[in-house]
C-alpha cells in the first residue's frame, strides 16, 4: 500500500477529517538513522503527525516544524513536514531501547519522557511563522499533538498515530486526525461522538494489518455522518532538502583560518545532515575554492 494522505469532510462541512498511511517513509527513516525499535515507533508517529498537521495549510511553501524535548532517553525529536507531502526528521539518541510498557506495546512515552516540552511551528509560506509551545502531557507523541490542537488552536480534535515495527522492519504506520470545526464545535455531541468512536479502537496499525484501506476507515468512522472524501489523494514520502551546494555554503562561514586547518589536518572535511544521516565530502581542492572566494570577497 502505497504512502499517502486523503482528506475528508462530515457532518455538513463541520467536521473535517485527514488520513495518512506514512510505513514507507517511516522505514527509510528507520533505515537511515539505524532507529531502534522505541525510536522508530517515537519518530514515526512524530512525522505522521507533522503529515497532518501541514495538510489544512493553504500555501504550497507552507511547512509545519515540531520539536519534542522531553526527559526522556531518547533526547529531542524533530520534525519538519511539508505541504508538498514530504517529510524529514530525526532523533538525537536513535540507539535506545526500552522494555515493553505495562500495556505490552512499546514504550514510546518512557522514552520521550512525560516532563518537557512539545514546539509547533507553522510557516503559512510569508511573513513570520507561528510557534507555540505546550507542556508534555504523556509523552505518546499523539496525545501530545491532540493537547496542542486544543491547547493553541481550540480546536477539539481526536487523533490515532501508529507505528508498527517488528524484525523485518515498519510494515504498518499512519495516523487518523479528526477536528470539530468552529461552525460546530458548539455541538457537545459530536465531539463526544468523535471521542467515543476513536476511544473504542485499539490503535491505527491493527486497521491497517487487518487489510483496511484509508477510505475503508474514514467510512467506519464517519460514514454515517454524512461522509465526503476528496476524490484526489496525494503521496507522501521521506524527502530531505540537504545538497551538497549547501553543505559548501555551511563551510564557508566556518571562515578561511578553519577551512585551512580542516586542509592541513584531516585533507578534506566531512559533513552529516542531521535530517536524512547523507554524508557529504569536500576534498582539499574544493575547501582551497571556499577560500580563494573569501578572499575574493575581501578584495
């Protein structure tokens, strides 16, 4: 099943709702960063959630950062997703593992931590990005991100995120998110009727392994709701913006006396995006090419 999101309305125009199966992505990611199992199910919900967050953004550049800092093993987690349906990120201790937690699931919230801080930031693609900052509440990654929505956006909203990772990898992942618009938030009963419905389900990947498609679950959900869902999809994937011409551009503002120690020590240097693990190498020529054009600035 390919990656990729849909979107949805119920409930004449009051609710909305945005589905995303994300396993692929979240296996590069796995890949990439050699995530333990807890990381990868931590990082996976993470870009997940940052997929839907980004899609009721209306500009094409618009992009949607998030950062957990938590007290947890894992350290922090960054997420930077866009609305052209990439998504990149990584966490700062991807080697961690935790024992089950009393559930038998993986402990996603040990290892995020309880205490600490949950970052949004919102680029709408002009002028200054919003950010808000909210306390963890659990560390689950989803109701974290469900706390923020009706924190620092009052918008009552339900939200499933979910990663399953065993042996051979990630072969479920995605995530469900459901909002009651202000036209009808006013209504108590549907949101209660939203909380209900997503309480009684036992996560996202055991629809997903059970052979349920996007539109399956969005018809389980809402169907008789008055459900519309867009007839366009679109796909999602692990895409990082990293190039070699910005690694050099970074370099450079190291300045001319440590591009020449980085010549005379090592012959060359070495650079890790964060984002994706892509190593990149300059070789002494090159870094003898940053310097020439300093000094060529200079002049």
């Amino acid at each position: 099943m390919a990656d990729k999101l849909i979107r949805a309305t119920a409930a004449d125009n009051g609710i909305r709702a945005v589905g995303v199966i994300t396993t692929r992505l979240t296996e590069e990611a796995r890949q990439r960063h050699n995530l333990s199992y807890v990381a990868t199910a931590a990082l996976g919900r993470t870009m997940t959630a940052g997929l839907l967050l980004v899609s009721s953004m209306k500009k094409a550049e618009s992009r949607v950062n998030i950062r957990f800092e938590g007290n947890g093993p894992l350290g922090s987690i960054l997420v930077d997703a866009g609305l052209d349906g990439t998504v990149r990120g990584y966490v700062q201790n991807p080697e961690v593992e935790l024992p089950p937690n009393d559930k038998g699931k993986l402990d996603v919230g040990g290892a995020v931590g309880k205490d600490g801080y949950l970052y949004v930031i919102r680029d709408v693609g002009y002028g200054y990005p919003y950010s808000s900052t909210v306390e963890l509440v659990s560390g689950e990654v989803g109701d974290d991100i469900a706390n923020y929505l009706v924190t620092s956006e009052q918008t009552p909203s339900a939200l499933l995120l979910g990663v399953f990772v065993g042996a051979d990898g990630v072969t479920a992942a995605g995530g469900l998110l459901l909002q009651v618009l202000p036209k009808a938030a006013r209504d108590e009963s549907l949101v209660a009727l939203l909380e209900s419905r997503v309480s009684k389900l036992s996560g996202f990947t055991p629809l997903l392994r059970a052979g349920k498609s996007l539109n399956d679950i969005m018809e389980d959900m809402l169907g008789d709701l008055g459900l519309t869902i867009m007839p366009e999809s679109q796909l999602v994937r692990f895409s990082c913006r990293c190039s070699f011409d910005r690694v050099l551009g970074a370099l450079k503002m190291l300045g001319e006396a440590e591009l020449q120690d980085m010549i005379e020590k090592d012959e060359g240097a070495e650079a890790t995006c964060q984002f994706c693990n892509e190593v990149y190498q300059a070789t002494e020529s090159e870094l003898s090419r940053i310097i020439d054009d300093l000094r060529a600035e200079s002049n």
